[in-house]
C-alpha cells in the first residue's frame, strides 16, 4: 500500500487571515491547523510533512501551544507521522514546543542549523526524512551547501525538507539562499520547501520540489488557490501531486478595462458582471470556502483621469459586494489603474512645442515605427535597467509571494521583478515599448494639466 502523504508549510498558526467580513474562527490559522489534522484523520494520511513556519514567532506562543497539542494529540491517536522543520518565525518557538511534547510520531528535523534524518517505516515501507531548521531568526547562508555527504540514503526513498528562498531569485536573502541546483543534485525523491506563501511548483520530475504556500491564504497579497499538496509514495517513487484547496477566504484580483466606459456610473455595473464571473471563470468552489475579498483594478485608457478619481472617492463600492454561490464575496478596494489618455492625439501631435512632440511619439511607439526621439529614450532605458539588475537592487521575483516581513523591507521592486531574468528580448522589448507608452501618456497628462491651469 503506497504512503499518502499531506505536503504543507508556513500555517503561521496565531495569525489571522485579514480584511474579512465575518469568517470568525474560520479566518484564524489555529483553526485551520486543527481543520487540517482532522482532514489528515479522515482521509486516511500517512505522514505529514511541515517545512516551516508552522507557528507565528514567539509572542504568540500561548495562542498556539494549546491548539498544536491537542492537534499532535490527534494525529498521535490516530496513528500519524509528521515530520517538521523550523522556519525563521518558529526558530525558538517550535523546538521549545516539540520539546514539550516529545513522541516517536511528532519528529522535528535540522535542530539549530544541523541537517539530520529520520527513518520510518510506514505501510511496510521504508523511508527516510531529511531536514534543516532555522537556528536563528535570519540566516543569511546557504543551507544545501552545508547538507552532509552521505546523508542520503540510497536503500530507500528520501523526503527532503528546508525552509527559506531561492538563490536564483533573491541571492542575498536574509532568509536562507538556498541553492535549487544543489538540491537538484542530492539523491532525493521530493523536496517540500517553506517560507515563500504563493503555492510555487519548481520542478515535477525527480526531485518533484515545490512550496506548498500557506494552506490558510493570511492577506490581500496572497491571491489565487491556496491550499495543500497531497502525494503518495509507493514502489515506484512519487506520484505527481495534487494541490487540495483548502482556504477558507480567497483572496482576488480583479482588472477590469474601463477604456470604452463613457460613464463612470457604469462602472459599478461592470465590477459586478466581473464578480458574478468569478466563479465561473476562475473559482472552483469547495466547502470550506466561506468568503471571496475582491480588490478591482480599472485598466485601460480614459481622457480624465482627476475626473474619474473625484468619482471613485465619492463611491461606497462596499455596497456591491454580493453573495455569489452562497458565499459573501467583498470588494475591499477599487484602483485607478488607467492612464491618460489624450482623445485627439492625431491633432495635438501637429503641434509645435513639446506636448506635440511627445504626442507624436506616442503614435510613433503604437505604430511600431522609430525616431530619433526613440533611439535615445530606449537607450538609456536599457542602460538604467542594465544599472538596476547589477546594482542588485532588485533581488527577487517574487514580490509579494514571500513572508510579509520580506516584502515590507522593499527588496522587491514589482517592475523589474516582472522583468524576471528568464524574459526573452522579445518579452523585454514589448515590456520596454509598454513602459514607453505608459511615460508619455504620463507625462503628457501632467503637461496638459498645466497648460489647462495656465488658460483658467
Ligand atoms: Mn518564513
């Protein structure tokens, strides 16, 4: 009988999902915990593995103490291995309360920095686990450089467990650069990564590697699916693996183009065509989902752009939130993302001046032909950017999917990260002529401004 096996990370158990309606305990990560150990019971798991950040840090301590015993109590009953690491918000916490509650079933990896295993026999089979915790609350070196030639097992099945970034994405992280090649080239079956809260599959074949993302979605960053990985492991290795949704809120993005919209009045209209969309178009529902929260991004073109920022001021768009499915789904914010966008531009580009200029490189950029104008204006975009990646500035592509604190501390810049190394000089070239268009626009709307401020 192959071993089912629960895949999770970075619960942060003592939070609380935000910008809820009234999920009550439902929006609390304590209650997703005890929510998951009885999904473990009740679907016949084997083995859960935790790669980090399964408690917030310290202060929290009581909050998660209680819930956690009583969920290992549980798990232990029913006769269900989990196996753990510590991230960099449980470094101290967890060793602390593992310590408290030491059993043969609850097992706790990598203690203070140090790669170390365990081997189990579940179903008849053998398998060995492997991991590194956090020793501290920052760790600014590579934990695969320091796993142990030899750890590895080669008579049986190995479980890998770390928690922290990647290198190729944030080399200078404080949270734990881990090198994927590294990994790759270990003898290991699965490698089950924390601490980056966007569900990320980095690799299907052998090593299958993936971050799991927070099972509770915690913010409005953390958009999309959120849920667990469920695999088994049977004779032949490792089946793929299947992302069971499991959040009880989901939070959303929504774009919405508004170029064609005469009216503001009919925004309110489209916003709620758009929610009422969400459930066909993206949003598998499941039981445990109890709430939707909605930011509207407004995209596209519109020639006032004051105008429109006077409207949406004015708006209570908490009005249209709506049940959708028999779930309350909320609109939390609505962005003016549109830019300017001059109605005659043919015209005002026969104009002498710079407004006539810059109207005349718009069409140009659209129109896909070059200027002299251009040339330079793309030349030293190119060589800012080339400035931007070396100054190493900008380290990560992912923004907003990593711990709060990481993101907070602005080492992600959202245009650069986009940019992504892996963009090919075509991608790069469209981002380029984009941002061109978005400047002049930009700046022609400021240079209107003026000029309007100058005849009143
Ligand atoms: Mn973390």
């Amino acid at each position: 009988m192959p071993i089912r096996i629960l895949a999770t990370a970075d619960l942060h158990i003592g939070r609380t999902s935000t910008q809820s309606i009234d999920l009550g305990e439902w929006g609390s990560t304590r209650y997703a915990w005890l929510r998951m150990v009885d999904y473990a019971i009740r679907e016949g798991i084997d083995l859960i593995l935790i790669a980090g950040d399964l408690v917030e840090h310290d202060n929290r301590y009581y909050e998660a103490s209680a819930a956690l015993k009583k969920g290992f109590d549980r798990l232990s009953e029913a006769g269900i291995t989990v196996v753990m690491t510590a991230g960099n918000h449980d470094h101290d916490v967890l060793p602390q309360l593992i310590g408290r509650t030491e059993r043969d079933h609850m097992i706790l990896l990598g203690r203070e920095g140090h790669w170390s295993d365990c081997v189990l026999e579940i179903n008849g089979m053998k398998v060995q686990c492997i991991g590194w915790s956090f020793p501290d609350r920052f760790h600014e070196k590579d934990p695969a450089q320091s796993l142990p030639q030899g750890l590895v097992r080669s008579d049986m099945p190995t479980l890998g467990l770390v928690h922290g970034d990647l290198k190729q994405y944030a080399p200078t992280s404080p949270y734990a650069p881990i090198s994927q090649e590294t990994l790759e080239a270990q003898p290991v079956d699965l490698w089950v990564m924390g601490h980056i809260h966007k569900p990320l599959r980095i690799r299907e074949a052998a090593p299958c590697m993936f971050y799991p993302g927070t099972p509770q979605a915690l913010n409005p960053k953390e958009t999309g699916l959120h849920g667990f990985e469920l695999l088994e492991l049977g004779s032949h290795g490792i089946t793929p693996t299947k992302t069971v949704p499991f959040s009880s809120i989901r939070y959303e993005d929504i774009d919405i183009d508004i170029t064609e919209t005469e009216h503001f009045s009919h925004i309110r209209e489209q916003i709620t065509n758009a929610m009422d969309a969400l459930f066909d178009e993206r949003i598998d529902a499941y039981e445990d989902l109890k709430e939707v929260v909605v930011d509207v991004h407004l995209t596209g073109y519109q020639p006032d752009l004051e105008a429109l920022n006077r409207y949406l001021a004015k708006q209570n768009f908490s009005e249209v939130s709506r049940e959708v499915e028999g779930r309350p789904v909320m609109i939390r914010r609505v962005y003016n993302l549109c830019k300017f966008r001059v109605n005659q531009l043919d015209l005002l580009a026969n104009e002498p001046g710079p407004a006539g200029l810059l109207a005349q490189t718009i069409l140009d950029l659209e129109a896909g032909r070059s200027s002299p104008l251009l040339s330079e204006l793309r030349e030293s975009i190119v060589a800012t950017m080339q400035d931007a990646r070396e100054s190493n500035t900008y380290k990560t592509l992912f923004e907003g999917f990593v711990d709060e604190g990481f993101a907070d501390e602005g080492f992600a810049d959202e245009g650069f990260a986009d940019e992504g190394q892996g963009a090919s000089t075509l991608e790069k070239e469209s981002q380029i002529k984009e941002w061109l268009i978005e400047e002049c626009h930009r700046t022609l709307s400021e240079m209107m401004k003026t000029k309007h401020q100058d005849r009143s």
